[in-house]
C-alpha cells in the first residue's frame, strides 16, 4: 500500500520523525518534494495517497504497538520477561529507550506510536492540502476527504491518549521552517480531532454493511468521536454520539461473544467490529504478529497458529476475576490442543510461568502466514458501554445507564447489574466490564489512566515473573522520544520525564 515514488532529497523534522530517520539527516540541503510537484492531480493519485495514510496503520497494529504497548502496561496481560519488551510491564521505559527493529518498525516501543502516527498525519495532511484540486468524480473526492481526516483524528487521538500534550499539525511540510512545531495543549488537541471529525461526518461516508473492509462508515466516525469525547470527560458528546450509533441500527452485539474473534466469521462480525485494522496476508499487504505471541509454544496450527512463540499471558488474578457463568471467560483457558490432538496444561510447557493463561481472542489455526483477519478497534459493545458510563457520569445511574450496561452483560450470559448502585459505584463497575470485554484488545491501560486508577491497580497485577511492579505518576503517559526532540527544536519533554 505504500506509494514507493513519493521521495525526498532531505526529511524534513516531523517528516523525519514520521518516518523514524534520525537527526543526523538535518545537515543536508532540503529540496521540493514530488509531493507538491507531480501528485495529487487524477483519482488514481488520489487513491494511492489515501492508501499511504492507512499504511501508517500497519506500524501501529502490525507491530503491534498499538495493542501490546498499553496492554503490556495494565494489569490484564503481560509478555514473556525478555529483556526489552518486558520494559512496558516493569515500568523501565525511558525517553531514550527502543526495542530492536522489524522491517523499519520498533513493535512494541512508545517511540513506534509516535513516529506511525505522525506519518499518518503528514500524509493525511497532504490529501486534505491537494485532493480538493484533484481532476475526479466529486462524490468520491469528497469521500477521500472524509477519509483522510477521520484517520487523521485517529492518529490525533493515539498520540494525546499517550503522549498528552503532542504537537497538532494540520499542513503539509513544504518548508524546514514549517516541519519545526511546539506541543498543544491536550485540550487543543481534543479540538482538532473534533474537528477533523465533523469535517469526516459530513464527508458522505456510506454505512455498514456498503463500506468497503477496512475503511470507515458513517457510523464509524461517531464511534471514534464517541470514544474520543469520554477520555475528554465530555460526557455529554460521548454520550449524544454513542447513542447515534446505537439508533442508526447499523450495528449491533453478536449473539455469540465467541463468533466476535472467530476466524470462520470475519464477514459477520463485522456488524459489531464497526472499524477493525484489515490483516492482508497477501504481501506486500498488511499483517500483524498477535496471533503467534498469544499463542503457546510450539502450537502448530492445532488451535492457535501454525506457529506460534508464548510471548504474551494473561494474569491468573484476571482470568479468576470472571463468573465462572460469564461466557467472555472461554475467550481466555488454561489448557490447550497439543500436536497430538490431546488437551494439555498451559503449565506443562510454558517457560515462564506455571500459572500462565492463554489468550484465544487471536486464533487462526488454518493461515499459513500465522494471521487472522483483522484486529477490532472500534466494536459496538465498547459503544454500549461508552453510552452506560457517560449517561452515568450526566445523569447519574439512570435507567438508560442501565440498560446499555445491561446489553453487554445479557450477551456475556450474566444476570443484570445489581439495582440501587450509587454513582461512583455504577461507574466502577462499567470500568470493571469495559476490562472483562475488552481485554488484549489494547484497551484496558487507557481506562486505568483517564480515570487515574493505574497507580492503584497496577502494582497488584503480579506473579512469579514479575512479582513487582512499581508504576509511577510520571507513566500516566509515556515519554516522548528522545530521537524526536534531537530533531525538532521547538519540542519539548513531557514535564514529569525531564
């Protein structure tokens, strides 16, 4: 997907630090890019620019950063104790700090969320900047649009949900001048995704299921605006625009909590995976590794993958958190198939703990290249729950709060939430199953941090591998790296990691 003739002579700062080339590129003459000389006038250019704003995807879910870097960090799951990836879990993450490299990626590093997203954005900010002059059918340029400033928004939202205050860069840089940026304010940064999103809303988008995979619907950019709005305590937009999800009627929970990851459903668990990152087996397209890490040792394709490396667990302490009646509990197990067709104990073989339980969110036992389908990044249970949370925090916890709750819970097989609870009470608990639904889905970390819990819960979340675990106010958000603040002189540190 990526454009292989858009070249410079020099990368210019953010370009540089989109791209993760280092600072000692600065010394040379910066000349024009292709960009601005030959592209971006016909609808095939068009096309193929808004392809390189979804290949920044890839770095994100490839790696996958995106998932395994917050998640790594809460108290759900945690990664075989290598030196480098257990970084995020033992809190040892440092402005200067990076795991080795993947085909140009740094995986699970905070540094690849960075550098991803601001690719995204650059290239996003150039189909905004030129496609309006573009030679095509208008309908359609108009959907590009749409496109190019939702995923815009995305990046946006990974950067302020990791890094805080970021930079909040809307044009394209031509000039060295230019590249050069200070941070915004989160606030400030909250402004342009909800800008970015009405600008998309309006965009003609098409709804589930007239989407093509993989691109957002209409429905989709509530959802994200949704989402967006509740780590903003803006719970009144949260709320308006979750709840116009849920009455479109384009989406809904599937019966079965099962067929949400099943790699025999793909098609149909796309009424509830409003927008997910389309896994392309099919080189050079795109893929991601989750289903190898989570499976066990040496699998071979009997449940898991055709191969995979038991590189990531969940915690006991989570997996006995579930009713043993609630069926979410079947996507996590203790046992698996082995070559010979006998179920075995994790414990039997794994090399780091006895006590590991394994994912089975990621299993697809048949692809040759070790992926599934896709990796759900904005579902409709999360929308039901964003609805429950933010009617709670307005309203208190009213009947509607109530209700949306209530969907999740009837579909995991649980009674309904006890009646009676007071506010604070009613939040916690739709925190507590935000963390049973959406587990190793790159979620539950953010939940922890927006709502300041993390210090708290965290440090519980131990076993025999990591038995301390000593976060720090300063993690609520990560530093940001130092490669990006050697090349550009206008960024500065986050205040808690000078």
């Amino acid at each position: 997907m990526k454009l292989s003739k858009i070249t410079f002579k020099k990368f210019l700062p953010l370009v540089a630090l989109a791209l993760g080339t280092g600072s000692c590129q600065l010394e040379e003459e910066v000349y024009s890019s292709i960009f601005v000389e030959s592209f971006y006038k016909t609808a095939s250019d068009s096309e193929k620019g808004l392809l390189s704003v979804y290949d920044a995807l890839g770095g994100l879910y490839g790696g996958p950063a995106a998932t395994m870097v917050p998640d790594f960090s809460a108290d759900q799951i945690y990664p075989r104790g290598v030196v480098g990836r257990n970084s995020l879990t033992l809190f040892t993450v440092e402005p200067t700090y990076t795991v080795q490299k993947s085909a140009g990626r740094t995986n699970e590093s905070p540094q690849q969320l960075w550098i991803s997203s601001y690719n995204g954005i650059e290239r996003a900010n150039w189909i905004i900047t030129k496609v309006p002059d573009a030679t095509m059918d208008e309908t359609r340029k108009k959907q590009i649009l749409g496109e190019a400033y939702f995923l815009r928004a995305f990046y946006f939202w990974t950067l302020t949900k990791n890094f805080g205050d970021v930079v909040v860069k809307t044009k394209p840089s031509v000039t060295e001048t230019e590249a050069y940026a200070p941070k915004s304010a989160a606030a400030d940064v909250y402004k342009q995704i909800y800008s970015d999103l009405d600008e998309a809303g309006q965009a003609g988008l098409v709804s589930y299921p007239a989407n093509e995979k993989g691109r957002p619907s209409k429905e989709a950019v509530d959802a994200l605006y949704a989402k967006a709005a509740l780590y903003n305590q803006d719970w009144a937009k949260a709320l308006e625009k979750a709840e116009a999800v849920i009455k479109s009627g384009k989406y809904g929970l599937m019966p079965n909590v099962m067929d949400v990851f099943s790699y025999l459903k793909e098609d149909e668990a796309r009424q509830e995976n409003i927008w997910a990152y389309e896994a392309d087996p099919i080189t050079p397209g795109n893929g991601h590794q989750l289903t190898s890490l989570a499976g066990p040792v040496g699998s071979a394709g009997v449940e898991y993958a055709k191969t995979s490396y038991g590189s990531m667990f969940a915690y006991m302490s989570f997996f006995n958190s579930f009713d043993p009646k609630d069926k979410r509990r079947q996507l996590l197990d203790t046992t698996f198939i082995d070559k010979s067709g006998k179920w075995v104990p994790q414990k039997s073989i794994t090399p780091i703990t006895t006590d590991a339980v394994l994912i089975k969110k990621y299993q697809d036992p048949v692809s040759s290249t070790g992926l599934i389908p896709n990796i759900p990044i904005l579902r409709m249970a999360d929308i039901y729950l964003i609805a429950a949370e933010a009617e709670a925090r307005l309203n208190g916890p009213s009947a509607k709060a109530y209700e949306y709750i209530n969907a999740v819970r009837t579909r995991a097989g649980l009674a309904d939430l006890a009646k009676g609870l007071t506010k604070d009470a009613f939040v916690d608990a739709v925190i507590q199953e935000r963390s049973w639904e959406l587990f190793a889905e790159g979620d539950r970390w953010y939940d922890l941090t927006r709502t300041d819990k993390f210090l708290n819960v965290v440090p519980k979340a131990v076993n025999s591998v990591y038995p301390s675990r000593p976060a720090q106010a300063k993690n609520k958000f990560f530093p940001i790296p130092q490669d990006e603040i050697n090349a550009n002189p206008q960024l500065e540190q986050n205040p808690a990691w000078r």
